[in-house]
C-alpha cells in the first residue's frame, strides 16, 4: 500500500471516530500520531511473544533430544522378569515410563566374563558337592540369549590316564582294596594301561534365577561305555534328577589321581529328590533315593533286590572360615525276594567328616563311616557286592556290617603345584562261610604331584603323578598287596 493510500485511510478512519468530528486540523494530526504509536508498540510486544515462544520450543525439542539419546544408552528394559540377581532383565509395570535412571545397575550379562556369570548365578544359592577333579564352573562357552533371561554353558574335558601295575592287575584305573589280587588270581606279572574313559562333555541350561538343567555324561560305564554321570534339574531349593547322594564325604577327600579318591570315603550318584536350605552357618540336605543294596548269593537259585520305598538320606554341614564339618546319614529298607523267600534288614550308615585349614597352604581332611548293609555307598566297594550275603545256615540275607576312614593331608607349595598325601583304612564283618579267600580288612596309601596353572594360557590344564599301595587280608589270614604308579593329563575346555 503507498505512503498516499494509508494517509488516506487514517484521515477516513479519523473523521469517521466519534467526537472528532468537531476537532480542529492540528488536534487530527495528533490524534493520528498517538494511534500509530500505540499500534506500533503492540506490533511490538507480538514479536516479543513469538520470540519467547520459538525459544521455548527449541528448548523444548533439545530436551526430548537428550532424553532419546539416554534411553538409546540405557540397558534394555523388559517387562514381566524377574529380579536382576542372575541372568535376568528388570521388572517394571510399563516399560514406556520406566526413567533410565533405574535401570543404570542392571549387569549387562554378554559384556561379563565366566566367573562374573558363575558367580551371579550361584549368589543365594547353595553350593551342591563336588569332587576335587570335576570340570570348574567357570571353564566352557557361555551363551546369553539376547533377552538376557537364558544361559547355556557347553563344556568338556580331554582326559589321558596312564597307569603301572607292580602285579597283573583285574582294576586297571581304579585302585580298590577290595580287588587286589589274592590267591591264584595274585599274578607277579606287572603291567601297564592307558585309557581316556574320564573324558568328559557336559551341558548348563539357566533360566533366569529360578531354574537351572544339567548334564554331563563320559565313558566310565561298563566296558568303557558312554554313559550319564550327572543329570538334574534344580531350585533354589530343590533337586530332581542324578547327583551325589546326600549320604557322602566327597567334599572331604583330597585332589588325587586314582577316580575312586583315597579310598575310606563315601559317594554315590543316586537318583533323588532333595531338599536343602541354609541357616547362618549351617546347611542341611534331605533326600529319597534309589540306591538299592548289592547282593552276595549262591549261583543256584536267584535272588532279587525288592526295597519297597527308596532310601532316606541327608547331611548337615557346618563353615566357617577355618573349614567345615558334616554329620550324615542313611537309612535303607534292604528287601531280597528269592527262591526261599523274603529277607528284611534295615541298613544304616553314619558319616563323620571335617576339613581344617591348617595354614593358608595346607588343609587336613578326614571322615570316619560306620555302616550296615550299605557299604556299596563307598568308593572301596564299588565293583565288588557286599551289601548283604546269603546265610545258609540260616536260609536268609543279612546285613554286611564295616566300619573305616580315611585322612589326607593337602598342601600348596605355590599357586600352581599342589600335593596330596593319604592314608584309608576299612574293616568288614565278613562272615566265615564266604570263604577263606573273602577280604575282611584293607587299607591304601598313596602320595602324589599336580602341576595346575592358576593363570595364563595353560589355565585348565592339570597334570599330576601320583603312586599308591593298597593291600588286603583276607579271613584266613592271607594277605595281598598292589602297587600303582598314575600319570592324569587333561585340560578343561
């Protein structure tokens, strides 16, 4: 619009305002100038206003920029988990206003290294038994699913076994007293074998903190055959499947090379259910089991083991710092169907056992077993039957009582050479009508060297020699004796 057109219309506007019709030509001027200032002012203050409002909502949108950027940042949030404690995500009712604040402690499960995830998993949990020699949890292929609510760990380990036989021995990598040779079987001849039978391939399904699934298999079966060692699924709680019976002192035999320990000692892999918990200092284990009693008969009639409930069995464990103890027990309805009849026995066994650490080098292990009716329980008397034996002259089965032990000493030179020196002793109840030739006391001793690397490349490795003597008497009196030389390698994957 020109300059003319607006002086134009403000003289119109002008005339036509009330009460200024009767003005004077300079009172118009004014007025108008007053008009145009007052529109100019609210020009003005509507600039001002906008300007405020862009600046708002840039500020606005830089906000919303940076919080995208920390919830790109912040660990991934899942709705309907459990609790952080093991491989599982954050609980929260809606993950659209979960701030990512809460979330900053949440373990990120792929970026952490096996012993991290070890011993996230095992925190509140309690600690089933192990043996000197199994395969450490933090060896093996950790998988995290991308949820962080799974884990599978596949594991295994390569195992040589070499050993020397002073006499011909019917035991080649398993030295008990019980199967020295003794009259026409005790042959001066030495000899040597060589097996990877303790190879061994196992598999850890995790889910969350709530369940976990293993397996592990190798090939000490009969004749070398494949077969399961380890097969359970647990709680916090409870275990259902095959483990270490509850009735054994398996934490309390030294690092050796002979797979049955030192001898004197108790452990089987029953199939159970079991129930354990833990107060303070103390933890208790209960369990049922099928562990049924391992018969003595003649080879002319036939004779069945028929117990009509599983076994019951538990321990207690009390750790300190300076070491441990245990009390367990069992008790087995031994039942025998045969051609005479049914036989009854009520087994027993009694396990006292301790560990003390001597210096932080040197730790004294021990236990003591009485038992009646169950010793196949122990190590000793793994491939010979001598649970209950057939009376003849009284026409049934009856309970094979024992008693024995062991004591070890192990001692740490330094991080990586470990020794182990014991002593195993056991007394059986043999009854007179088994033969002359049947052992009723036997001891073993042995000592060895195992080179471990605690660091390094070579960490999973473990190569350890080890010779022992067993010996044997026998009820007329006889004795025999065996001595080994052992050579283990293997390396945990």
């Amino acid at each position: 619009m020109s300059r003319r057109r607006r002086l134009l219309f403000l003289f119109i506007l002008c005339a036509g305002l009330p009460g200024t019709s009767g003005a004077q030509p300079g009172d118009r001027v004014e007025h108008l100038e007053q008009l145009v200032e007052q529109q100019r002012k609210q020009l003005l203050d509507q600039q001002d206003q906008i300007s405020r409002q862009l600046e708002l909502i840039e500020s606005v949108q830089a906000q919303l920029q940076a919080l995208q950027k920390e919830k790109e940042a912040a660990p991934q949030v899942v709705a309907d988990s459990e609790s952080p404690a093991t491989p599982a995500t954050v609980k929260v009712e809606n993950t659209v206003d979960a701030r990512p604040e809460k979330v900053t402690d949440v373990p990120n499960l792929k970026t952490m290294t096996n012993s991290e995830l070890v011993n996230l998993w095992q925190k509140d949990r309690i600690p089933l038994d192990e043996f000197q020699t199994d395969v450490a949890a933090d060896r093996g292929f950790f998988l995290v699913s991308n949820d962080q609510s799974y884990l599978l760990r596949v594991y295994g380990s390569a195992r040589m076994l070499a050993t020397y036989d002073s006499n011909q021995a019917f035991s080649p990598f398993d030295l008990d007293f019980p199967v020295v040779p003794t009259g026409p079987r005790d042959v001066s001849n030495s000899t040597y074998n060589w097996t990877m039978n303790q190879t061994k391939f196992g598999i850890d399904f995790i889910y969350g903190d709530f369940l976990a699934f293993k397996s592990e298999f190798d090939f000490k079966g009969r004749n070398e055959k494949f077969r399961i060692r380890h097969m359970f699924m647990r709680s916090k709680s409870w275990l259902f499947g095959q483990h270490w019976s509850a009735f054994n002192s398996v934490p309390f035999l030294p690092l050796v090379v002979d797979g049955h320990g030192t001898g004197g000692g108790a452990g089987t892999r029953p199939v159970q259910i079991k129930y354990m918990q833990r107060r303070g200092d103390f933890t208790y284990k209960i369990s049922l089991e099928d562990n049924k009693p391992k018969i003595v008969a003649a080879d002319f009639f036939d004779a069945t083991v028929d117990n009509p409930v599983p076994n019951l069995a538990g321990n207690l464990d009390y750790k300190r710092n300076w070491g441990q103890l245990r009390f367990a027990a069992e008790v087995t309805p031994n039942r025998v169907k045969f051609d005479g009849g049914t036989s009854k026995d009520l087994g027993w066994g009694l396990i006292l056992a301790g560990k003390y650490r001597i210096t932080d080098s040197s730790t004294l292990l021990a236990n003591i077993m009485s038992l009646s009716g169950t010793l196949g329980t122990t190590v000793d008397w793994t491939f010979v039957p001598n649970d209950m034996v057939y009376n003849p002259s009284k026409g049934e089965f009856q309970n094979i009582k024992g008693w024995g032990g062991q004591v070890s000493l192990m001692h740490y030179w330094n991080a990586d050479f470990i020794s182990t020196a014991a002593f195993s002793y056991m007394d059986v109840d043999t009854r007179a009508f088994q033969g002359p030739l049947t052992v009723t006391e036997g001891n073993k001793a042995l000592v060895n060297l195992f080179y471990r690397p605690s660091s390094g490349r070579l960490q999973g490795l473990t190569v350890g020699a080890e010779i022992e003597r067993a010996a044997r008497t026998n009820i007329n009196r006889s004795k025999n004796d065996l001595t080994r030389f052992s050579i283990l390698a293997y390396f945990d994957f």
